[in-house]
C-alpha cells in the first residue's frame, strides 16, 4: 500500500499528542515521515482556535502523525479535507460505516459529532513545511465525560459491536499515509467530487462565521483548493481560511 516506515509511539497519558509532536520539531528533532504518537488519555487535548476536545482516559483514540511537505505552507491549505477522507476510509473499511464530513474539519455520523482533525504546522511560506496531523476519534466515551461536550456527539460503541483499538490504530494509519501520499502527488481535485458526496451540509443553509463576521448561504461543496463553496443570491462565492466556523442554519 505505501512505501513510508511507520513507527507508532503508545502514550499512557499525555498532556496533548499533537503538542508533543509540535515540541519535537521545534526542538530540531529529527522525526520519521509518517511517525504516529497515539495517547490513552490527553491532559490538554485541543481543538481548534484553543477548544478544549475532551479526551478521558479510556478507549477513545487520541492520535497524531508527523508528515512534511517540500512545497511550503501553502501546499498544507487543504490538508484537513483529506485527512477526513483517511477517517471515513478507515471507518467504512473496518465497520462498513458511512460517516459524513463537515468542512473543515470535522467527522460525523448521524448528525452528530464522531471525530474531530486538527492540522498544525511548522514551516515557511517556501522550503520544507512540518505537519501535525492529530485526530481525536471517539470510540467509547466514558459516562464521566459525557455530560462535558457542548454539541451533539456520538462515539463508535453505538454503532458497531466491537471495535479493536489496535487493528484501528493500524487501518487508520496505512488510509491517512495513502491519502497525504495522492494529497501530495495530484493535489486535491481528485478527492474534491467525493469529499462533496460526504458533505454534512451538501445543499443545506449555513452561515460562516469568522470573528465579527458571518456570511449566509446554500453550501455548494468545496473547489479543488478545498475553499467552501456558498450560493450566495445566486452567486457562488469561495471561502477558505482556517478560522472559519460552519453552522447549519
Ligand atoms: P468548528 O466548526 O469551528 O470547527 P467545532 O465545534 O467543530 O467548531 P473544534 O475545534 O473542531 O470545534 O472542536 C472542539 C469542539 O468540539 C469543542 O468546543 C466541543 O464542542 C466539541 N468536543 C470536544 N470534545 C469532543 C469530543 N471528544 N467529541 C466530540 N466533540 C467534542
């Protein structure tokens, strides 16, 4: 399937795999391609714009994977689009399930919320870029933490009878190394019909919202960049950025 080594470091307890990842090529370290660092609980789990993603101990997966582009930031927008698509193979390979994928970044199954990427960079507007690629997946959430999660959310032991954490450690990996691999080979236009065919939004009202901002409009997809498309007065127009929240209307 792919040609990249994989190493694959198990954590106890971690304050956030992503962060330690992060620390490691800052210090200079030299790391892998492909090296993945899963964690069994995270003091300091992230989401987006500093959110906290709850992350119990237990058998939820808290995972990231170290991946670096020669083309510079610019060749990361994007990323996050194919990395749901890595989720959503994974898933559907192992358990046959059909998750749906909300831009950016986010996975859900029935609406609600299953797993969560968060793409973190290091790197240059030229030169070498590192990336971060972490995903929190719920697989069993704990009653204790339940009650904590502010939106709608779901985790793999209500749909599926048994899920084995290593076997989804390993499908998962060798589905993300696939995808950044053709991420990085064709760009993706070649991932954008099918991302648009798993849109939780696909033809629905939204609004964006960034800062103070906020824009309303039927959500046509993404372009091949991995921008959100909105039909806007009968005009489309393209969103992109990594502050960008989606709402359904
Ligand atoms: P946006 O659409 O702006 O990305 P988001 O709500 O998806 O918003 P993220 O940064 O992706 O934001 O994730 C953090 C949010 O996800 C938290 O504010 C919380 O609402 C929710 N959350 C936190 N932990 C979990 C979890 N384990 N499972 C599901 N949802 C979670």
């Amino acid at each position: 399937l792919s040609d990249t080594p994989c190493q694959i470091e198990v954590h106890s307890i971690i304050d956030s795999t992503n962060s330690e990842l992060m620390r490691r090529i800052q210090a200079h370290q030299s790391i892998p391609k492909g090296q993945v660092l899963v964690a069994e609980m995270q003091q300091a789990g992230r989401g987006r714009r500093g959110r906290q993603w709850q992350s119990p101990f237990g058998a939820n997966l808290y995972y990231s994977c170290y991946w670096q582009l020669d083309e510079g930031m610019q060749a990361a927008m994007g990323l996050s689009i194919a990395v749901g698509l890595a989720v959503h193979d994974a898933l559907k390979a192992l358990f046959d399930l059909d998750v749906q994928l909300k831009w950016p970044n986010d996975v859900y199954l029935n609406e609600q919320k299953l797993a969560g990427i968060l793409v973190e960079l290091d790197g240059q507007v030229e030169g070498p870029c590192h990336l971060v690629i972490g995903i929190g997946l719920n697989v069993a959430m704990p009653d204790s933490a339940a009650g904590q999660i502010d939106q709608a959310w779901t985790d793999l032991s209500q749909h599926v009878n048994a899920v084995n954490k290593n076997q989804l450690v390993a499908v998962l990996t060798l589905c993300l190394q696939k995808r950044l691999e053709i991420y990085q080979r064709h760009g993706l236009s070649v991932m954008t019909e099918q991302w648009n065919a798993l849109n939780v939004h696909r033809q629905q009202g939204v609004t964006l919202t960034t800062g103070q901002k906020q824009w309303r409009g039927i959500c046509e997809g993404i372009d091949s960049q991995g921008g959100l498309v909105l039909r806007q007065d009968g005009e489309l127009k393209t969103y992109y950025g990594g502050e960008i929240s989606v709402r359904k209307e």
